[in-house]
C-alpha cells in the first residue's frame, strides 16, 4: 500500500458551495482528491482533478473520465462520504479535509460531523469547512484559533467533558465540565493579537471556528 501518511486527503462532498475562493484557499497541490458523487459538480469550480471517484451515481451521473473510480451499491450502509473516508483511511491517510460536506439535508451534515468524530477516534486529523466556518473535534490535541476569526463555539455532543481549559479569549475556562446538554460554550471570541487555546482533558468537543466576513 502505498505510504499517504505525509499527504492530506480531501474529500469533496455535494453540499452546496458558494464563496469557491474560500474553499480554493485551504487546498494544496500535494493534495489527494476524492470526490463523492454529486460533489462532482464543484470539480471546475475547484479547479483540481479526482484521483479517486467514490458514489453509487444517484445524483451525478457517472464521468467514466478515466479516474480510478469505485461504484457502490445504492443500497448501502454507507453513505458515499462515509465510504470515502473509510477507503482513505484504509489507503493509510492520517490528515483529512472535508468540504462540500455541510448543507442544507442537516441528517448528511449531522452525519458528516460523525466522520469528524470518527477520524478523531481513529487518531486522524480532521477539519470539515464551508463557506463561513471550520469544524473540528477536540480531544487528545489542543487547538488554536486565531484571531482572524470573529467566534468560535464549543459544543459536547455526547457525555461530559472534563477539565476545559480555553485561554486567550474572551471568555476563558480553566478545569470546567461542559456537559451534552447545555450550550453555554457558544460565541466566544478570540482576544485581539492573541491566539485562543483550547484544551479538554477529558471527553471530546466539537470547536466550530466562524470566519470574518
């Protein structure tokens, strides 16, 4: 197998994007691209090419455009994104970028923010971005968010998490629990000039970083 440890892959979903040259700006040349079928629709607009289509071709027709190209099932366990992660995870990548993945069906968003989640397990980098905002779960690694960032929200999406620490913004936490069910880590903001840190010792969190417009 051959060795992805040191290259991000990028997975294209066909969630609806609008700002292309704010995605454009997170990708890289030495990325490798998977697009799932619908999200075939975003390739000119991208202006890079697969090299791995992955879809069951409900809603985009096949391209037979020479790419290597996996045909599933329409009925599946699966979805399409779900499978394209699990094959890249397979084909040994550890950073991953998901776009094309948050929209307007909240059960796809819902489930791609599982995907965060269990790349997270799985010891991966993982970041989803759309149009105004970056997904990522906190566990074992801090995070950062910068001040070119208007907010950010901390939001627990299953059991308690433990000693929260968020240094450097406006609102800071030191050996906090947020729990499942209350949202009271939401629109935080960064200090000027200063980079915020996030930490959790315990537990996982979901940091959704919102852009300036």
């Amino acid at each position: 197998m051959e060795n992805n440890q040191a290259r991000r892959c990028v997975i294209v979903g066909g969630a609806t994007i609008e700002r292309y040259d704010v995605i454009r700006a997170y990708l890289r040349d030495t990325d490798f691209f998977i697009f799932c079928d619908s999200g075939l629709r975003h390739r000119d607009a991208l202006g890079v090419r697969p090299d791995l289509i992955i879809g069951d071709f409900d809603s985009h027709e096949n391209p037979h455009s020479g790419e290597e190209t996996i045909v599933l099932p329409t009925v599946k366990d699966d979805t399409d994104t779900a499978f394209a992660v699990k094959e890249a995870v397979r084909r040994d990548f550890s950073d991953f970028l998901l776009i094309g993945v948050i929209g307007n069906r909240l059960d796809h968003t819902l489930g791609n923010v599982q995907l965060l989640y269990l790349l997270d397990g799985l010891g991966k980098h993982a970041l989803a971005v759309d149009d105004y905002s970056e997904l990522e779960v906190v566990s074992t690694r801090p995070a950062e968010v910068s001040d070119s960032f208007l907010y950010f929200s901390l939001l627990n999406l299953s059991g308690l998490a433990k000693g929260v620490e968020i240094q450097n913004a406006k609102y800071e936490l030191c050996g906090a629990e947020i729990p499942c069910d209350d949202p009271y880590a939401v629109s935080n903001e960064p200090l000027r000039g200063k980079t915020a840190i996030i930490k959790v010792r315990e537990g996982r969190l979901l940091l959704i970083r919102d852009r300036k417009e």
